[in-house]
C-alpha cells in the first residue's frame, strides 16, 4: 500500500485512537460517579473530591490512554502511538491553562454536595486540585506510550 496508505491510516488512527480514549473517560466517570456514594466522591462536607475520586481519575486516565496508544498503534503502526502521546499531552495543556484561567460558574451550587444533583453539575462544581488538569498531561503521554509499546511489541510476535 506504500505512502498512500501510510497517509490515510495515520490520521484514521489518530482519530480511532483518540475517540478510543474519550469514550472510556467518560463512559468511566459516568459509571463511577453514579455508582459511588457522594461521601466516597467528595471529602465531607466539602467540594474537594476525595483521596478515592482523585485514585479513580488517574486511574481511568492510565487505562484510557493505554488502550488509546494500542487502538492507534495497531491501525497505524508505532508512529499513529506517538504521534498520538504528543496529541495528548498538548490537548491536555491547552485544556489545563484555558481551566485554570477561565472564570467557574458556580451558579445554583448548593453548600454541599448533594445525593440528586447531575454527574454534569457534579463535574462543573467540584474544587478539583489546581495540579490535577496539568497532570493529566503527564498521565495521558505516558500511557499513551505504554499502550503504544506494547501494542508494537504484539504485533511483532503474530
């Protein structure tokens, strides 16, 4: 298939791999914020997610992403992997620097959590650590590669 391929299966691959990931995020947090009770998402009587909710985000994000590096190294070859690790971590920046500067609307935000509000209002509301979005940067690069790495490696031993 030579360059013709090449140039249409990278960016397919970007884009499987990509998709891969983003559906795991949040069918993930989806699952997780519906199925946990809020005191084991939010520390008491607070907006600060707990020490459980904070394991559970880096968690999701290693498993995203390393699924995500596979998808994208199997459809493109260990290129699509890490060119989508760069992806990655510069959406992750972007992402981070536009939270961490945009005002929060916190209209309509009880005190506390509470047991009926949406997993959409729970998002927007929770005083999440100002270290968390830069991290995920970090978090996704590196799985991404270790999705990638092993992968390549699999498809070398079929």
């Amino acid at each position: 298939m030579g360059c013709l391929g090449t140039c249409f299966r990278v960016p397919i691959a970007l884009l499987l791999g990509y998709a891969a990931m983003m559906i795991i995020v949040m069918v993930a947090f989806t699952v997780a914020f519906l199925a946990l009770p809020r005191e084991s998402v939010y520390e008491l009587q607070s907006w600060q997610p707990s020490t459980l909710w904070l394991a559970l985000d880096i968690g999701i994000c290693l498993v995203a992403g390393f699924i995500g590096g596979a998808v994208a190294t199997m459809i493109g070859r260990k290129r699509a992997g890490i060119l989508l690790a760069f992806i990655v971590v510069i959406v992750s920046l972007v992402v981070a620097w536009s939270v961490q500067s945009a005002p929060r609307d916190l209209e309509g935000r009880p005190e506390f959590p509470t047991k009926d509000m949406s997993f959409m209002d729970g998002g927007k509301w929770t005083d999440m650590p100002s270290w968390m979005p830069w991290a995920h940067g970090g978090i996704g690069f590196i799985s991404v590669l270790m999705g990638t790495s092993f992968a390549g490696r699999r498809s070398k031993h079929e």
